[in-house]
C-alpha cells in the first residue's frame, strides 16, 4: 500500500511495524525505531534491493534511499535484493511477536543421533579464555570450526549463517566448533582489528583437533570470520571455506589459504555488496587449490540463503575427506 504525505508530513514512530511479503522463501517481520520517514512514495518493483536509510533522520522525495530495517545488531540490517514478485508494504499497530534477522533462519530438526551442543572454552595463546560450543555426531568423519562475522557490527557465534552451519553440518557426520571472538559474549578480551583474532582462529583449530584427534579439521569462516580464517596457518588444516569474504583483512596475495596445495572453497553471493563474484573470480585467479561457487540470488548477509550455504560447504568437506 502506499502512504501518502503530504510535503510537510513525517512519520515519527517508536513503533512501526513493517511486513515485507515476498510470496517465497523468505517472510519477515521487520522492526523500524525511531525512524523520520519524510515526504515521498516508495515503490518497491521485482529485483530491485532494499537500500539503507540512516536512523532518525529524514529522507527527502528526491533522495534515492528508501527505508532501513532495524534490527538489533547493525550487521543484521536486512540489506538483500527481494525476490520474483512486488514489494507490498503494510503498516500496521502492533505485531505479536518481533522477529530479527536470526529468528529468520528455520531451525532444522536435529536428528537424534547427533547429541547436543556441549559449550566448552579455550585459552589462547596471548592468554585470553574464549567461550565455545561444539557437536560431534557419532560418526564424524571431519571437524569444522565456524568462525563469526565482524564483532563491532554484532557479529557472534550465533549469527543466522554460522547457526545454519553449526545444525547443518552434524547432519552431514561433520562435527562442529564455534566460538567467540574476544571480546564477545562471555570470551575474554578485546576486539584485535583481526590481527589479534588470528590467534583466536588459530587456537579454536587446535581446541578443534583436541575434540576430535585424528580427524580433519576445516576451516569454515563467514565474512570478517571469513578473512580472519583464510588468512591462518595451521597444520592441522585440511581445508578452507570462507563465505563472503570481503577479502580485505590482508591483502588477498598474503593470505596463506591461496598459497596452500590444501583446498578451498570460496561461496560468494550473487549480490554480496561489499565483493561480487567477479571481483572475487579476478582476485583469487592467481590462488591455488581454490574454487569459487556462486551463492544465486544471494546477497551479503545471506538471509534466506543460509540453506544452500549449509549445503554447499557439507558437499565441499565429503569430498575433501574422500579425497
């Protein structure tokens, strides 16, 4: 529906709720606070992406921006590119039950095999305890170990794309660790500007081989996770995959996944806003041992696309334990 101002109305709203119907895979309950929206229609057509508004401010007519979709961390904004069909916004007073960027992740059911998470902790080498979580399955046949998005923009181990991996992957007999950065949750620390989180990555594979001695651990890292992981060393690695990585925590030459005879995998979105495929494809063509896979109709934050992501890397870890 439109909402029609008039030149010197605003909306000023504490509570305005907002439901984006996409008569597909993803459904969402948004949550707009304290957000000026100023004079102007905005109509939302097939394939064009949301943009981001800055909070509190008000947005000219003229002015390209539409609205943004706050949630409780900045790094859960949905920014995505919507789906086949037209964008229908429906203000409404007041919905039940607030749903964020995670909630909009489907919790798999877990077979009964696979156990329970078990939390655990590890010390790192700069002497800073970090907080964990990890499943084996029972036949486990390789050990991943999932690091998280940028902490400063809230990203943790519970973020919507390492969730999806951490209940994904024990179903596939992958056992999985994730952790916290320092200074996240409850691990110890500060945040290192990831240098310092290299270390945190390096010490969560040898907390990983301890769990798991004898089997092959991988590497899985999503965005800043992503760049802190390609960019450690370790001797217990099999494999890397990184997941949106923006590639930029080192120079892509410097990281040592790309210089490796150990395989990796990079999963890029379709429309990751912050390194697009062909970005990628021209950066890591020097790499080697390394592959590309195209995340379709993906963007940076993956909502609704945490499946095939799931997928993508279990399929990657059989073959590289087969091999």
């Amino acid at each position: 529906v439109d909402v029609a101002l008039t030149q010197d109305e605003e909306i000023i709203t504490v509570y305005f709720n907002l439901i984006s119907v996409f008569w597909a895979e993803q459904n969402l309950v948004a949550f707009l606070c304290a957000t000026n929206i100023g004079p102007g229609s905005y109509h939302f057509t097939p394939h064009q992406p949301f943009l981001l508004l800055g909070r509190s401010r008000d947005q000219d007519a003229s002015a390209a921006s539409p609205f943004s979709l706050i949630c409780r961390h900045s790094n859960e904004d949905a920014v995505m590119q919507h789906l086949d069909r037209a964008f229908r916004i429906l203000p409404v007073g007041f919905v039940v039950r607030f749903f964020n960027h995670k909630r909009t992740v489907p919790f798999l059911a877990m077979n009964a095999d696979v156990g329970s998470p078990q939390m655990t902790s590890f010390e790192t080498s700069d002497g800073h305890i970090l907080e964990a979580e990890y499943l084996i399955p029972p036949e486990i046949k390789a050990m991943a170990v999932l690091s998280h998005p940028h902490p400063l923009y809230g990203g943790e181990m519970r973020n919507n794309v390492v969730q999806s991996l951490f209940e994904c992957l024990p179903q596939a007999s992958i056992g999985a660790l994730r952790y916290n950065f320092r200074g996240v949750g409850q691990s110890e620390g500060i945040h290192g500007q990831g240098k310092s989180e290299t270390i945190d990555a390096s010490d969560a594979f040898t907390r990983a081989s301890q769990l798991a001695e004898g089997i092959p651990i991988i590497s899985v890292g999503y965005s800043f996770g992503a760049d802190v992981s390609l960019s450690v060393e370790h001797s217990n690695l099999a494999a890397w995959v990184g997941v949106a990585s923006p590639l930029a925590l080192l120079e892509p030459e410097q990281m040592p996944a790309g210089h490796d005879d150990r395989p990796t995998l990079l999963l890029v979105p379709q429309h990751d806003q912050y390194r697009s495929p062909e970005e990628a494809t021209s950066i890591c063509r020097p790499w080697v041992a390394t592959s590309l896979l195209v995340i379709d109709g993906g963007d940076h934050f993956l909502m609704g696309r945490t499946g095939p992501v799931s997928d993508a890397t279990a399929a990657f870890i059989s073959e590289v334990v087969a091999s």
